[in-house]
C-alpha cells in the first residue's frame, strides 16, 4: 500500500502560476482551473467554464431548441456513462479513459467537497476491481494521467506525490451530468441572401 505524503508550503507564496515543474508537467499550489479555459481538439475549440451561455459568433443571443432526457443510473453506470461521452469530447485515447474511470470513481467516493484529490496506481487498480474493469499497468496508469494533466483534467497538487488538483468544470463529486450538443445547419450562399 502506496503512503500518502505531503509537504506543507507557506501560505504567503500561493499563486494560480506553477510553482515548478516535475517530469516536465507544471505543479500548482492553487487550482488553475477557478477561470474559463480553452482546449483545442483537432478542428475545434471548447470552452469550458463553471456557466453555461449560448451566444453566436457575434456575442449575439441565439434561440435554440433542446431536447433532454434524464435516466436515473447506480454509481458505476453513471462513470461508464460519464466516461464514454467526455472521452469522445476531448477526443481522448482509450489509455486516457482507462485511467479516468477510476478516477472518477476515486473522486465520487474520496474528494467530497474539495478541489484535489490522492490518486496513485494502488488507488485506480482498486477502483478498477470495484468497476469490474482489468487491471491497468504503471505504463498505462502514467501515460493515462499525463493526458489527463495535458487536457486539462488534472493538475499536479504541490501537496506532494499523487496528489492532483480537480478541473471542477470537468470532473466533480456530484450525482448527474448533463451533456449538451449543439447542432448547426450549414448555410448556403442562397440562404444567406435571404436573411
């Protein structure tokens, strides 16, 4: 069993700035993640932020219709859900989400009302056995949560080894998610004439 370590850092020097670097991935004494962010994925740009405002390109209000549904699901179900969708959004690698469902898991039933959490291979093949999933190796595990760290996801906690901050816009310890897509109709020439 992995012991958890920490390292106690004055007050006076927090900072939404890295403090350093480890393994070539920035370390954080506060979570980066309290103002909107923007990921690139591929040929599209998401913002992701706590609210939620439709505008167009022109910061105009746009109307839109929605469509929802609600399906109630245990605690497994809803990370497998959970999981699927993200990972098709962020357009991440099937090591990614082998590493995020566990920890989501780890988040639901460690990180209750706070922004970090401890996270190391122990703790994802634990939660892997609690999902029913394989096990996953430490080349995973690292190559999962490096990922993670590039898309956003997490970032590493000054606190000490295996401790992250959580991008609450991302991943919470809450009990429903709802995943909006946005569809567009392409607009032809002849179209925008008659607007």
């Amino acid at each position: 069993m992995t012991k958890k370590r920490e390292v106690t850092i004055p007050s006076s020097i927090a900072s939404l700035q890295p403090i350093a670097k480890k393994h070539g991935k920035d370390v954080y004494l506060d979570n980066p993640f309290v103002e909107s962010f923007s990921v690139e994925v591929r040929k599209k740009s998401l913002t992701v932020a706590a609210g939620l405002s439709v505008t167009d390109r022109d910061n105009n209000e746009v109307n839109v219709g929605a469509v929802a549904t609600f399906q109630e699901v245990d605690t497994e179900e809803f990370i497998k859900i959970y999981t699927q969708n993200i990972k098709h959004i962020f357009e991440l690698s099937g090591t990614a989400k082998k590493v995020l469902q566990p920890l989501m898991l780890e988040i639901q039933k460690t990180a209750k009302n706070v922004a970090h959490v401890y996270f190391s291979l122990s703790d994802a093949q634990k939660r892997n056995n609690e999902l029913g999933l394989d096990a996953i190796s430490k080349t995973t595990f690292n190559r999962g949560m490096n990922e993670l760290i590039e898309n956003y996801f997490i970032a590493i906690n000054a606190k000490g080894v295996n401790w992250y901050w959580i991008n609450p816009s991302i991943l919470f310890n809450g009990d429903r998610i709802r995943f909006i897509k946005d569809y567009r109709i392409k607009r032809t020439g002849e179209q925008l004439k008659l607007l």
